[in-house]
C-alpha cells in the first residue's frame, strides 16, 4: 500500500480546501478536519480505481518536503494567499486497485441467492457485478 501526502488549506470560508501535489485532479473541500480527511481518503480510492481501468501506473509519492513546495507553486499560481504553516498535511493509503479479476467460491441459500440474483437483475446487473458494487458501497 502507497501513502500519499495531501493538502488541508484552510479555506476563507471555513473548513478546508483538499489538495494533492501527486494527483492534480483531485481538489476537494470539508466541513471539518475530520470531514476532509474523509473527502481524501475516497478521492484517492476513487484515482486508484480510474487509475488502474485505464492501465495508467500511480505516480510515486511526494515526500512530505516535496509536497510542501509542491504545494507553495499550486497556491501561487491559483493566486491563493494562506500562510504556509496553517496548511495542514497528512500521508493517507491508497488501497491496491488491481483489477485482475479472481473467481472465487461463495455459499448462499438458496432464497439469499434468489434475492441477490432479483436485485441484480432490477439494476440490470450480473450477479457479479451486483456483489462487487453491494461490497463496494459498504467501503
């Protein structure tokens, strides 16, 4: 498992901007310290996702110096005035993304099974699929 260092800019009107100095596509905002780091976490998941479909290889991680200045030429050319020590950083996993698919064996009742199957179906799913995306939204 990767760390990535992310940036926590306080924002003018409370809560905090998230920037990443390794995935420029990622910005997002929270409520709360807490709420953001939440916000991070599942944009990073969601980039190592997209990430793998596309076969494109993670970048390697900043260090937490290399985000710094990383981070101090992002606000500045965004034209964003913060002082750099209220920015708040944190080094968050991003989970293996590998996409090899692996057939596996489950056990269900024949009624579980039945269930599982009827709801697939009504999202115009496969079995499979349905699973994936049930174990998925439970993250």
């Amino acid at each position: 498992m990767q760390y990535y260092c992310l940036a926590f800019v306080p924002a003018p009107e409370g809560g905090y901007a998230i920037f990443s100095p390794d995935f420029p596509e990622i910005t997002s905002q929270g409520k709360n310290i807490s709420d953001s780091i939440d916000m991070a976490t599942d944009a990073l998941r969601i980039i190592a996702e997209e990430y793998a479909k596309m076969k494109k290889t993670l970048p390697v991680p900043s260090t937490l110096e290399e985000a710094k200045i990383k981070m101090k030429a992002e606000l500045e050319e965004l034209e964003i005035h913060v002082s750099l020590d209220t920015i708040l950083y944190q080094f968050i996993p991003v989970p293996s993304a590998d996409m090899t698919l692996v057939k596996i064996s489950a056990t269900f009742t024949r009624h579980t099974l039945d269930i599982i199957d009827n709801k697939a179906k009504l999202h115009g799913m496969t079995r499979s699929g349905f699973l994936a995306a049930a174990a998925l939204a439970y993250g």
